[in-house]
C-alpha cells in the first residue's frame, strides 16, 4: 500500500521540484540578460560567459526531468586569452541560436511550464480540500462562512458533504493521472528544448570534424608508431643479418668454425626478425580478425586476458572492415585495462548488432571508480570510435562493476549466424 501510494504520488513530487526550479531558471534569465547589457560597459565581457554557462545548467537541470532531452549546444573553441578572447567567448556563445531559445524559455517557462508542472499537485490538494470540506464547515461557519467548491455552494452541512465525492473525484485524477498530466510538460519542455535540426545538423557536422581531425592524427601516430618499431627491430636485425652475412663470406676458407658459428646467429636473428614484422602486422590488423570477423577475434582475445572472460555475441554477419578493426582494438584496449587497473577476476564481454548499431558492453567485476579522465586510455577509444559516429557511455561506482558500452552505427555483409557463448 505504501509502495503504491508512494508511486502515485512521485508525479506531484516532480512537478513540484520542476515549479521551483522555474523560479531558478527565471533569475538565472535575468542575470544573464542583465550581464548582455552590461557588455558595452565591459563589465559583461567578463560576467556574460558564466551567466550563460550557469543558466544553461539550469535549463539542463529541466532537460533532466523531462526525460533525458539532448543537449543542443556546440563544443566551444579554444578562445585567445585577453581582451579579444573575451569578445569572441562572448559573440560565440550569444551567437548560438540554443542559447536564444533558452533566454525566451527562461521566461515562458514559469508561466507555462510551471502551472503545468504544478498540477498533480493542485489536483491532489484541491481534493483534500473538498473531503475536509465538512470539518472545515464546521470550525468556520459560526464565523459566517461560505464558499463555493467547484460546482457546490457551501453554505450548510448537507452541502459541505455534497463536496466529498466531488473531492474524491478530483483526488483521484490528481493521483491516478498525474504521470499524464506531466507528460503534458514533458512534450511542452521538448518542443522549446530539443535541438533543433539546423542544431542537430551544426553539431553533427563539428562532431564528424573533429573526429576527422581524430582520425588523422592517429593515423599519423601509428604511422610512426610502424616506422620506429621497423626502424629499432626488424630493420636493424636485416641490417645486422647483411654485416653478419658479409664476414661469413670471408671466413668461409679462413675459419670455416667461426663462420658455421655465425651462420647459426644469423638464422636466429632471421627469426626474430620474423616474428617481429608478425607482431608488428598483428598489431595493425590481426590475422583472425580478417580470416574469421569480430566474434572470433574477441573470442581470442578473451582466450589470451588473463582473467575469466565470456564472450556472447548475437552479430548476424560483419560490419565494415574498419568499424570491424575499431571495435577490435576497443575491446582489447578495455580488456587491458580491465587486467591492469580494475582488479577484476570476470568480465563479461556482449556484443549485439540491432537496428543498424553494433552495441558491444563489457563488464567486469572490479573495484570500479574508474573515470574518461583518469588515463586508463577510454577518451582515445572515444575518438577512435567517434571517427564512424560511435559514442562510448561509462558506469563505475566505487565498489563496482565497471560497465562499458559502445555503439556503433554499422550495417552486416555476408550474413551468417554468429550466435554463441564462450568462458575463457
């Protein structure tokens, strides 16, 4: 019972929390706008900037209790410090057209939204009001009282009493209607605050550029990543094995021994060479990952983590070859830091591939507490997937489990069932 009356009352509780923060976000509005005209005194160059910062954490706040609504806001530049660097913070951010929708909801929004907001609880309390309406008759009418509640003039006893059912009634509706009455709000909340499609668009497009940016910068990090692995190892044991291979050539009358000595240095020194330009070429793109697809390459990953890793993966194909080679290296690059950082003795690796995502989770059971800014390597498995539009999400409270899920926008070739769990 009070499990169900707690649930029917959660939306007058919201909607009251949602009414007083209408209060915040008016006075957030009007400091901002305060600090807008306060710019040609130059006091606002320096007060504009936080004022909207903070007034769009109060909107944000508002996105948050309506159900999760996106940010609309580009990522801001790096500004020149000075003067200049203010007037230009200044003119980016004022230029946004989000940051125009939010100083007009700062206003509407009070007298809209708020009532809106406010009404499961009015309703509730209006129906209190009515099946009190007897006792409050009662200690009043000696005073002359009289009222009117909804339709009901309330002016004896028998008509204070006709006004229970009516408030019942209304109490009801306050408690069984008020998640409806609230999505009132929310689709309000979403047609001022969602990111409009030019904002979409204009985020979208400074997204794809950076992780170009992203892109190209790795691939120039790996590029010198492969020429001084090949300088300092493979290159340099060839170059060893020529020097070794031309003395041979001059011991071969002079000291036949030395020289047969020399020849089994050299065959050793061949197959290191070997085995480096195998590791190196692992690392850019390993063997099974191309002969066999995702799921049996993270299967062989999970085979060589030195903890107990299960695999299971529902992909009914394989995505592209590049998006293939992402998720790999995310895997193993969260795998890794699984071993290293985490603590943990399972993981649990799910790879699903639905509506057009590739939706890989890893959990383990670790300590948790980990961080995007902590140096475990997670923001440079962002970029790498943000180059094909992914998006990486984190969950790890202290005490755990660290939970890591990436997306993927992908489409299969080859169709084939990849269906199957594995322990490690």
């Amino acid at each position: 019972m009070n499990a169900s009356l707690s649930r029917s009352l959660a939306p007058a509780k919201r909607g009251f929390l949602i009414f007083v923060l209408t209060f915040g976000e008016l006075f957030a509005t009007q400091v901002a706008l305060l600090s807008v005209m306060a710019i040609p005194l130059g006091v606002g160059l320096f007060t504009t900037p936080e004022a909207i910062r903070w007034h769009r954490r109060t909107v944000n706040r508002a996105r948050e209790l309506s159900g999760g609504i996106a940010e609309p806001y580009l990522r801001e530049p790096e500004y020149e410090p000075g003067f200049f660097g203010r007037i230009e913070e200044c003119r980016f951010l004022l230029s946004e057209p989000a940051t125009r929708r939010d100083l007009a909801w700062g206003f509407i929004d009070p007298i809209i939204g708020g009532v809106l907001a406010l009404q499961p609880l009015l309703l509730i309390l209006y129906g209190l009001d009515g099946i009190l309406m007897p006792f409050i008759w009662l200690a009043f009418h000696p005073l002359g009282f009289h009222d009117w509640y909804t339709f009901v003039p309330v002016s004896s006893l028998p008509t204070a009493l006709a006004a229970v059912p009516v408030g019942v009634g209304i109490l009801t509706v306050g408690l069984r209607y008020g998640e409806t009455i609230l999505g009132w709000h929310q689709r309000w909340t979403l047609r001022w605050l969602e990111p409009s499609p030019e904002a979409e668009m204009a985020r979208r497009v400074q997204k794809l550029t950076e992780s170009r940016a992203d892109a190209v910068d790795s691939s120039a990090a790996e590029l010198r990543r492969i020429e001084r692995d090949l300088h300092d190892g493979a290159q340099a044991r060839l170059v060893a094995m020529g020097m070794t291979l031309g003395a041979i050539e001059h011991l071969l009358e002079k000291d036949p021994e030395k020289a047969k000595l020399l020849l089994s240095e050299t065959r050793q020194a061949s197959a290191k060479a070997l085995s480096e330009l195998r590791d190196l070429v692992r690392g850019i793109h390993p063997p099974v990952l191309s002969d066999r697809g995702l799921v049996d390459a993270v299967k062989a990953l999970a085979l060589d983590s030195p903890l107990n890793a299960e695999v299971i993966a529902d992909v009914p194909g394989r995505p592209d070859l590049p998006v293939e080679s992402a998720a790999y290296f995310a895997v193993s690059e969260v795998l890794t830091n699984a071993a290293k950082h985490s603590g943990a003795r399972r993981v649990w690796i799910d790879l699903h591939h639905e509506d057009g995502v590739l939706r890989v989770t890893i959990t383990d059971d670790g300590r948790g507490g980990a961080s995007m800014d902590a140096g475990t390597g997670l923001r440079g498995i962002e970029r790498r997937i943000g180059t094909f539009d992914g998006i990486l999400a984190l969950s790890s409270p202290v005490g755990g489990p660290t939970i890591v899920t990436m997306e993927l926008p992908c489409v299969l070739s080859s169709p084939r069932t990849s269906s199957s769990s594995e322990t490690a």
